[in-house]
C-alpha cells in the first residue's frame, strides 16, 4: 500500500464516513441515481429489461449508499467495496440492523477491482470517492473494466471552482500542523478554532456558515472535508480528462436542469446564438465559467455501449409502451407529491388518472382510450420522470 493510500485508510479509521446514525429500519427516502430502474430510464429513455443485476458499490464508506442500494433495489445482489477496515465494519454493522442481506463487503482498493473481483457489474455506484485517490484515473479505468455491455457508472467528485474555500482552509491547516500533519485529531481541533478565532467577514467563515457548517457539525464530516490528505478537484476539462480515460460513453449529468444555457443566457437571444454554435463540453465549460461558486460537485453517468435510447417521440412506438409509476415517488396516491428530486409537483386532473391506471401491465394505447389523456400529455409525464416507459 503507497502512503499516501494508507494515509487515507487511517483517516477513515479514525473519523469512519459518512457519519449517519444506524437504524434497523431500512433507510429513509429515496435517491433515483441509486435505483437501477429509475437511473436505466433517466439515461436510456425506458426501463431495463431484467432488475436481477449485480451493483458494485465501489468505496463504500460506512455504507450508507450501500444500504440504499439494497433496499431499492430488491432483486439486486450488491457487493461493497472499501480501503478501510472501520469504515467497513461500520457498514456490515448498519447493513445488518437495516435488514440489507444481499451484500458482501470486502476490503481493496479500487485500483485493485479489475484483478481481484470476479465477473461484471451491470450498475456501479462511485460516490465522493475516486478525488481521494492517489491515481483517479487508475481507479476510473479499473472500475470501467468492470462494467458489463449496457451497464450504468454512476460517479460523483468535486468540483474545484466551487470549493475554493475549502482548498484555502485544507492549506492553512495543513501550514499550521507540519510534521503532525496526519494527526487527523490535531488537524480538526486546529481548523475548529481558526473558524472561530478568524474575523466573521473573513470570506471563509461566511463560506462555512452559508454553505457547509450544518454538514460540518459532526468531527467525521470536518475531518473529510478539511484534513483530507488526498484530494482532487476538477473542472469541466479536467473531468472529460477523466472520463476520457474510462473508455466508457458520457451519458450526461444527473442534474441536467443545472447544465441548460437558458436558466443563465436565455434573456439574450444573441448570446445564446453564439453558445449554440459551442461544442457540448465547452458549452458545459461556459456554464461553469459563469456560475462557478454553483458547482462544488459533479454527478454523471457513463456508460458500456451497447445503450439503446428511446424518446418516444414515434406515435406508434408509444402507443404500444407500458407505463408504470416512477420508483421514487413520495406522497402518492394524491395530486400534490414529491418527484424523484423532492420537488413539489401539483397534479392536473388527467394527469392523475394517467398515473392511477399505471399498473404495469396496461399499455398507453389502452390507458389513452380509458381516460381521454392525449399524447403530449404521457409524454410530458414520462420528461418530467413520473412515470417509467416500457417496450413491450
């Protein structure tokens, strides 16, 4: 093991992440992008065809994505991977009280997956983990090599234009500890009392108190963030770098609404002229050049050609569709809910009926004709991801 790598391991040893409290309930909630069904839809246009699949969740921590990956996901088989030890046994410990059996956890680098795990993985969970490698882009491309034909990568890392603050703080600490820098204790004590010894208009303390003190609270959460001893963050051509070397095919940002030029430029037709003559990435490029303090992270899917994907935009084609609720839903039935990203969502009246005669077996043809609900509407509902489209 390099140092570095066992510098990381004795950091979550000692401050074992994230610190969310143990249940024997399963967990609360829900997150879409750890649903293979709700995520094979976001990124393909329809629903898998098989949900008995095998999911890596590849630097699990204590678990807590790991518990969630089972419970919604009930026909998967997970298995759970991680550099430390007591983050680990922490994870077992929650899998257990929550009921979540079909998981096995075992302890390697993610460098290390290619050669030591057997077999592929249609759906593989990468979250706040490969920035904290020595070598991200080894730990991408073993990952990658894991993935079956027609498999989902779900990752997750920082962003460094909206974390400025954080690497000024991770530097000012790591000046004032020296030679006990890796005294992960002594590095959190040092930033809580610069945060309360530093003036508050100093920019870092205003940042801390809007942005992230409510997460910093607990000493686990201070401890990633700010004594971390290996991080990466990215901007949009330093993460195509990355994705790049995957070998895999960019799917797109699982916050798609983020990554429009209208929500910034749409009041100047000029402006967005000029944007739509931009290739993809510089026009993601343009957007994080005008909004930097926004993206403190990114969150994506590649994936493993073959990926079919279907708009629906044929008449027919949708018409012989069968339809069935979106997984994460929550206040359903009414016609005031929650959608797949806790959003409000108001209901009209045909809407509702659509909705009430998806029982999975129905095909839109059928439904169109019991309710009188036309086209555009199921197509709306099916953009809007409250309902999961089907091929017969």
């Amino acid at each position: 093991m390099s140092d570095l790598r066992a510098a990381v391991a004795q950091l979550y040893n000692t401050y074992p992440f994230p610190p969310d409290p143990l249940s024997d309930a399963p967990p609360p909630g829900y997150n879409w992008r750890w649903t293979w069904v709700a995520a094979h839809s976001f990124c393909t246009g329809r629903a898998p065809d098989r949900e008995d699949i095998r999911i890596l969740d590849a630097g699990c921590g204590t678990g807590n994505g790991t518990d969630y990956l089972v419970h919604l996901n009930p026909q998967a088989q997970v298995t759970a991977i991680d550099l430390s030890e007591g983050a680990l046994n922490v994870a077992r410990e929650r899998c257990r009280r929550s009921g979540a059996t079909r998981v096995e956890f075992l302890q390697m680098p993610l460098e290390e997956a290619a050669t030591q795990l057997p077999g592929e993985f249609d759906l593989i969970n990468c979250v706040g983990v490969l920035h904290h490698l020595p070598n991200p882009i080894a730990g991408i491309q073993s990952l990658a090599q894991k993935l079956a034909p027609g498999g989902l990568f779900h990752i997750f890392v920082y962003g460094a234009l909206g974390r400025w603050e954080i690497q000024r703080m991770q530097g000012a600490i790591a000046l004032l500890q020296g030679e006990q820098r890796g005294d992960y204790r002594d590095g959190v004590a040092l930033g809580r009392e610069l945060f309360a010894t530093l003036p508050p208009n100093n920019p870092l303390v205003q940042r801390e108190q809007e942005r992230w003190a409510g997460e910093n609270q607990r000493d686990e959460c201070f401890a990633d963030m700010y004594v971390h001893p290996c991080e990466v963050d990215y901007t949009i051509p330093t993460l195509f770098e990355l994705i790049d070397a995957a070998g895999l095919e960019f799917v797109g940002f699982s916050n798609p609404q983020f990554w429009q030029l209208e929500r910034l430029l749409g009041n100047s037709p000029r402006l967005m002229e000029r944007a739509a003559a931009l290739g993809e990435r510089d026009r993601y490029q343009l957007i994080e050049n005008l909004d930097p303090k926004a993206v403190t992270h990114y969150e994506f899917f590649l994936a493993r050609p073959p990926l079919e994907r279907l708009d629906w935009s044929n008449d027919e084609a949708l018409l012989q569709a069968i339809p069935r609720l979106h997984p994460c839903l929550h206040g359903w039935p009414s016609r005031s809910l929650f959608n797949h990203d806790y959003e409000l969502v108001q209901l009209s009246e045909a809407e509702f009926a659509m909705l009430s005669a998806c029982d999975g077996v129905a095909r839109v043809g059928a439904i169109a004709s019991q309710t009188g609900i036309d086209l555009a509407t199921i197509r709306h509902l099916w953009q809007q991801q409250l309902i999961i489209l089907a091929t017969p």
